[in-house]
C-alpha cells in the first residue's frame, strides 16, 4: 500500500491504499468540473472544495477521518456510493439557489445521490435542492 499526502485540484487528503483513483478535469464546453474518486482509502481527513458547476463522484472509499464536501456555486451534482465513512461526513451543495431554466424549459438542480454507504458518526447534508437516498432512508436535512 502506498501513502502520502493527496491533493489534485481541490482536493486535499491523506491517503493510504493500494490503489488510487481519481481524475479530476474541467469539461471547457460548458464550464464544468468532474471530480473522480474511486476504490481509495483516506487515513486522515477527505475536503473537496469547489466554486464552479462540478459533477462529483464518489465510490467505494474508506476514510478514516473527517470527511468535507462543499461544491460552493453552480449547479452541483455529488454521487456517494458503497463507501465508509468513519468520521463526520458533511455533504454540503452550495450557498445559492442553483435552479436556471435551459432553452429547453429544463432545470439544473444541485442534486445529491447516495447509497450503500456506512456512516459511523454524524452526517449533515445541507444546501441541496434535491436529495435521492437509493436505499429509501429518509433524508432529514437538506
């Protein structure tokens, strides 16, 4: 297993695994940010910052730590899937009102989706316009 100090964008974490993936890339037709991170451990603490539109997924991790994600302004999306979280675990969407109407009548939501995942501390799931749990728990704050 290797360990070291991760940071790629804004991504920031100790990390000890065997294998690390993560890809991190901005998509320059329309101005947004996709943040990867799969199959990794995190023996410290987990922070994901963001200020743009990012789409971000996260699956199958352990951390050990604290975990932080706040994706900021934009319109957000954020999976979490089949993972462990150890310690605090705050998924936070954005400070505004992410809801614009396309030419096509759609809209863009912040949206958070997750299941499979184990919490063993607190969770808070704050600033999200929509939250899907696939395992059907109830979602009290958002």
């Amino acid at each position: 297993a290797a360990s070291g100090y991760i940071k790629i964008g804004d991504i920031k974490g100790e990390s000890s695994v065997s294998r690390v993936g993560v890809e991190s890339k901005l998509d320059e037709s329309d101005n947004v940010s996709t943040i990867l991170i799969t199959q990794s451990r995190f023996i410290g603490d987990l922070q994901i910052d963001s200020d743009s539109s990012t789409r971000t997924r996260l699956s199958d991790l352990r951390v050990d730590g604290r975990t932080n994600v706040d994706l900021g302004s934009g319109n957000d999306s954020l999976a979490v899937l089949d993972s462990l979280f150890a310690g605090v675990a705050v998924f936070r969407g954005g400070t505004d009102l992410d809801v614009r109407s396309d030419s096509d009548g759609s809209l863009e939501l912040d949206v958070f989706v997750l299941g499979g995942n184990r919490f063993r501390s607190e969770v808070l799931i704050d600033q999200w316009e929509e939250v899907i749990d696939l395992d059907g728990a109830p979602v009290a704050n958002h």
